[in-house]
C-alpha cells in the first residue's frame, strides 16, 4: 500500500483533507443560491471547520468585477452570467452565477 500512495502522492495534484473513515463528514460541492438571482445571494456547502477566504466574480471577458470575503454576495452587478472563484481556508470552486434584474 505504500507504494501506492507514493504513486498517488507524486501523480495527482491537489491535497486531501478528508482523511477520516467515517461518513459522518462528507464535504459536500460549494454552490451558489439563489442562482438565478436579482440580489443577495450566498455560497453554501460549506464544512464546519472551513470559512470563506475570498469570492472573485468574474465577467463573461474573464474581467474581475467584485470582490468579497464573506459567504453572503450583494453585487451591483448587471444582468449577465458571472464566474465566482471561491477561495475558502480548504479548498477552491469555480461556481456559475446568473443575475437577472
């Protein structure tokens, strides 16, 4: 087995951080709700021992347009679909967000 997890060390990117064996403590995917939305809207899905670092909202240009450091979004942001790069203290998602005003 340890040559194994030497192969996976050396081969795939990334760090684990679910090491326990009890499903007690699944780490669910990050979202964005409501989505569609017209105002607040806040990235859920988060574990317990995990805060929000950073949300970069990204235009359809790749242009950044908002920044945040908190799981509740207001962007003044026009109609349109929006990239979000969350950044929390375990982990990185790119979330789609689509505000219609």
């Amino acid at each position: 087995i340890n040559t194994r997890l030497a192969w996976l060390d050396a081969n795939l990117p990334g760090t684990c951080y679910y090491t326990g064996g009890s499903t007690n403590h699944r780490v669910l995917p990050l979202h964005v709700a409501p989505n569609p939305t017209t105002s607040l809207c806040y990235v859920s899905g988060l574990t317990e021992q995990e805060s929000i670092q950073l949300i970069e909202v990204f235009n359809f240009a790749g242009q950044k347009v908002a920044t945040f450091h908190t799981q509740y979004l207001s962007p003044q942001l026009s109609t349109g679909i929006y990239q979000l790069k969350v950044t929390t203290s375990l982990r990185e998602a790119r979330l789609k967000l689509i505000i219609n005003k």
